[in-house]
C-alpha cells in the first residue's frame, strides 16, 4: 500500500525500500521468482554497465552517481568493479561491472541504473557547459526545475561536473558549499524603483556578497546596467542580465552595448554576468564578452546519458544478447595523450601503442565479497578529477 501524508499527496520513497529492492521493475521480481523456482539462484554471471550511444554531438560523458551505488550494494555477496567518480568515458566502454549471483542483484538494476543516469547525465552537461565556459564562472542556478526532494543530489551532480557554484541554499549546506546569488525582479518590483531595490541590497547584503544586481527589470540592459553603475560605484561587483528569449533579441549584441557603454563611462571593473534560457551554444557565443554565466533548465534537465546494464557473462562463458559485445572487459587510459583502449579481460596493456606511455585500467575494485573497498572522495576532490579531464579533451 502507498503511504501518503496528510494533505493526501504521495510521499516520496522510502530510502529502506530502495535498500531492500524494492523499488525495481516488476520483471526483475518475475524473473527472480522464475530462476529460484527452476533451482537457477546459483547461476553467477557479470553484468556490465555502458553507453551505447552518447546524446546527439557528444563522444563523452561523466560518470556519476558511483557511491550511491556503491552504498546501495555493500554487504551483498557481490563484487564491483567501476571507473571512479568523475571519470569521463566514451560509447562502448563499460563503467562499472557487477558480478555474482544474478537474484542477488537484479531487482536493483532500475535503481541502480535510475541513480547512475540521472547524475551522470547533469554531471556531463555541467561539464560541457564547463568545457564551453573556459575560465569564465559558471552558476548552477536549476533548483527551481527539479522536484526539491532531490534538489542537493542534482546540486551535487552539478558541481562534480564543473559548475563553479550553486545557488540553492539548502544544498550548499549539505555539500559544505557557500550558496551563490544575486537578487530576484521580485525584490525590483516590490520596490518600484531599480535604484533603491539596489541600495537596499548593498546596504543590507553581508560585505562578503559580491555586489551583483539585476539589470533587466523595466529599462533597456544598457540602460540600467549604466544606472547600477552609477548608483553603486566601486561596490557594485557586477551586473546580471537575465532576459528572457521573447524579449531578449540578439543577445550577443545587447551585451556588447553593455559592455561598451559601461568601458566608455568609466566603469571597466563591472563584470557582466548572463543567465535565463542559457546553454552550451549561448556560452560559446558569449564567452569572449561575457564574465560568468548562471545555466538552469539545461544542466538540470540535460539529454540523458543512456547508460544500460547488460550481462555479458554467464558462469564464466562470454555471453549477450545481439548488439552488445560479450565477455569482461578492462579499459586503459594513458593520461599524457589522453586515449583509451579498451581490451577482452586477459588481454591487457602495459603501455600506450600511441605515445608509449604507461597506461592506467580505470576500473578499479570498489566492492570485493560484499566488502566496500573504495574510500569516497570529496566534492572538491572529484571536481577537480572532472577539470583536469576536461583540460585534456581535445575534442568537444
């Protein structure tokens, strides 16, 4: 029976379902049935995790989400082998394997796939939008477009990904993050008058906030961002335009006019700051003018990352379906001219055949036996494996 609160409404799932199963597709519990009644529990194989076909224009993703599944499955007779969290990897490549008796595990596999697609689908728009932005800030302002139940799990893929900060409190929190904002048009509308709306916030804004003020509310972006200029001198640390599209017009050149104008007037120290409706291709336009960007919808509700989970080994025979390579495998990266090179499982490589340097396997033993064997990472730590990925990519 489905539990509901008081109001009538459904509650979300309880995180001890999720631990015991039963949060799964009804045909994993039929097959379950199925194999136990046919005496075929004991039948182990290895299920692998990939990604067949990457989103339209993309040969790469980031990989996130590890750790819940890691934590999802320890204490099961199971071993699991996955890249790190963080990892970027290509179509074809396994990301994790999950070996041991199949009705061990296979009511998880929707929860486990639901968790490893989701994060790594707004870890890799983060990133890309990260790759876009270069040395320019990029905000993670999405909370408003996802369920707030899972708002910090979302912020958490976001940062991982590249975005250098997030503007929901309550998951900035969570993560040991400083929430980062400006001001909303409502403060602006209250007040009436863009002017005072902006003194007010300097005024009562901790000194440690960056001076940063909406310039979009009632007048032309030129226009206003010259007025908060004026207004709030030397303490105003930026502007932020977040125009909508069925007002904005050629967003390029409002902000060169902006940018010019304030150059002329004297004002060269105000950053321009661009958010509503921003993706990877506007920060590609706008990076040589623009000093950050704030990206909502597009990091929160990216394309996915079609991972799957296939088994391609049965009692130690290479098996699969059609369309699916059979067998284990390991991938090796060589980090001086970032390749990688994926192998049948006792056929490994020691070194590049390309630069001749030694290569690395990225999937590493993270459960053995049901034992976690992974020590989990922080936040910034993973971050900073995601940038130095994106640092190598010679490609987009």
């Amino acid at each position: 029976m489905v539990e509901r609160s008081s109001m009538g409404e459904l509650i979300p799932a309880n995180p001890q379902d999720l631990l015991e199963g039963k949060i799964t597709d009804v045909y994993f519990e039929r097959t379950k049935e199925v194999l136990e009644r046919e005496n075929l529990s004991h039948v182990r194989v290895i299920a692998e995790i990939h990604c067949y076909s990457m989103p339209e224009g993309c040969s790469w993703a980031v990989l996130a989400g590890v750790y819940d599944v890691i934590n999802l499955l320890e204490g099961k007779n199971l071993n699991v082998y996955s890249m790190p969290e963080g990892t970027l990897f290509r179509p074809l490549q396994p990301v994790m394997n999950i070996e041991g008796s199949y009705v061990d595990f296979c009511s998880y596999e929707t929860s486990i796939l639901g968790i490893l697609r989701h994060m790594s689908s707004v870890a890799t728009k983060a990133a890309r939008c990260k790759k876009a932005a270069g040395d320019k800030v990029l905000l993670f302002f999405g909370t408003r477009s996802v369920h707030p139940l899972i708002a910090p799990i979302i912020d958490r893929a976001a940062f991982i990904g590249g975005c250098d900060g997030i503007s929901d409190a309550y998951g900035a929190e969570k993560l040991g993050l400083k929430p980062v904002g400006t001001i909303p048009h409502s403060l602006i509308v209250i007040f009436g008058d863009q002017v005072a709306a902006w003194k007010a916030f300097d005024k009562h804004a901790p000194e440690e906030v960056p001076r940063i003020v909406l310039c979009d509310t009632w007048f032309d972006e030129r226009v206003e961002a010259l007025m908060a200029a004026e207004a709030l001198g030397s303490r105003l640390y930026g502007v932020r335009f977040d125009t909508p599209s069925s007002r904005r017009g050629n967003m390029r050149r409002i902000v060169e006019e902006a940018r010019w104008t304030l150059n002329v007037k004297g004002f060269e120290h105000v950053k321009i700051i661009v958010s509503g409706g921003i993706d990877e291709e506007a920060i590609k336009d706008l990076r040589d003018l623009v000093d950050g960007f704030g990206v909502g919808t597009a990091i929160a509700f990216p394309t996915s990352v079609d991972l799957s989970m296939d088994i391609v080994e049965v009692e130690g025979e290479p098996r699969s379906k059609r369309g699916k390579l059979p067998g284990r495998k390991e991938v090796y990266r060589c980090w001086s001219c970032f390749e990688d090179y994926m192998r049948p499982a006792g056929h490994g490589m020691n070194y590049c055949p390309k630069c001749g340097s030694a290569v690395e396997p990225l999937l590493k033993p993270m459960i053995l036996n049901g034992r976690k064997m992974c020590k989990e990472e922080s936040i910034q730590e993973i971050r900073s494996y995601v940038l130095k990925q994106l640092s190598l990519l010679r490609d987009f």
